[in-house]
C-alpha cells in the first residue's frame, strides 16, 4: 500500500527567507502524482503545487517550487521568499487510483 | 474560492443521530470525492463517485453511505453517530481523475 511520511511535524522560518519541506512516499507503481496542498486557519484546503511523475522537470509554482527525487521516492517544497501569508499546514499528498493518500502534514511558521 | 461548494458550514449534532453533508463540485466536474479530516486519524479518503456511479472506496465505515445524483451533486450520509465521529469533511471534485479542488469543509461535532 502507498504511504506518506513528512517527518517534519513543524518548521520555522524568518521571513523573506527559504524553507524546505520534507516528504518522502513508497510506491511500486511507475505513473503517479505528487501534490502539496496548504491549509490555513480557515482550513480551506489550497493546492500549492503539483508534480506528474514521469516528468522529470521539477514543478515550480512563484516562489514555490519542489525537488522530485523518484528514485528515491522524495518530493520536497521549497518556498522562497517566506511571506506571512504562507503560514499554514502544509500536506504532501499522493494520487492513489484518483484517491489521495496523505502525510501527516508540516506546520509551517512565519517569523516576522 | 475553488468552485466547490458544502453545506452546512457547521453541524452540531448528538450521537446516535444522522446526518447529511452536502456537496455541489466545480461546473464541467464529473468526479466527487469525500474526505474525513480528524486530529487522530489525520486526512483520509472515503469514497469517490464518477458520473453517478461509484468509482473507489477508502476508509468509509459501514455507518457512512455517499451517492451522487444525476445533477452531479453528492451528499455523504453518517448514521448512528459516535464521539468519534467529529471531523471536518471535505468535499473535493474534478474533470476526470486530475487536480482535485476542495470545497470549505463542513465541521461536524457530535456531543
């Protein structure tokens, strides 16, 4: 069965600079989908980025981009520029037969 | 705003109760899909529909029954309601089986 694991339960960051965000997913399948979705306090669930797996161009999205390591089943968020309104719940998420599988998720903290 | 939309917002209810979520997905949308949102148990799916017709199931208990009706709306049932049971569910659609968009959730607290 698939899984995700992001092993940050919370990260910090000072704003105006660069967080990474880890996930990494077992699979056996070749063809799959990788997302990151953001939630705010007002828990609407946002799509930050996403990635098709037999592309091996990495996705970027502004100041959101990811580093897809297929061999070794890592997908991680980088967000450039940390702004306030990038303080959320981040979910790394995997597209399972059109069900997503999801981690546990990061909460992602702004410094001012 | 996603185009998906839920309602109720909230729902306070007891337990052994039923309830009725309901979700309207994107225009052009065919797919649906039902997630539960808890704090132990994290995000987790329960049941997407295709066009009317059921197309995979998660972790929907046998108290939980979904449909989607011909005008591609869809309600989600829960029955015989536990403690347990408080989450907030959100619906998501899609064209096919690509981009999901959520809708805002609708916040079910069982007392």
């Amino acid at each position: 069965a698939q899984t995700v694991t992001q092993s940050q339960p919370e990260m910090s960051v000072q704003e105006a600079e660069t967080v990474t965000l880890s996930c990494t997913y077992d699979t056996s399948e070749s063809d799959y989908y990788l997302f990151w979705y953001k939630q705010p306090p007002s828990r609407q669930m946002i799509l930050v980025i996403r990635q098709e797996a037999y592309k091996q161009q990495n996705a970027t999205e502004n100041r959101f981009s990811v580093n897809f390591q297929k061999a070794a089943k890592s997908f991680s968020l980088k967000i450039s520029d940390s702004q306030l309104g990038d303080a959320a719940m981040y979910f790394c998420a995997y597209d399972s037969n059109y069900q997503l599988i999801w981690g546990a998720g990061t909460k992602l903290i702004i410094k001012p | 705003d996603s185009g998906v939309t839920q309602t109720p917002k909230h729902l306070i209810t007891a337990t052994g109760q039923r309830v009725t979520l309901r979700c309207s997905p994107r225009s052009g949308d065919l797919s649906v899909y039902w997630y539960q949102q808890s704090l132990d148990q994290g995000l987790q799916f329960l049941i997407q529909y295709y066009n009317g017709e059921e197309r995979a199931k998660g972790n929907i208990l046998e108290r939980f029954s979904a449909q989607q009706f011909p005008d591609l709306h869809s309600e989600l049932n829960l029955s015989s309601l536990e403690l347990g049971d408080s989450a907030l569910y959100f619906c998501a659609s899609s064209v096919m089986g690509d981009e999901q968009f959520f809708g805002p959730g609708t916040r079910l607290t069982v007392l």
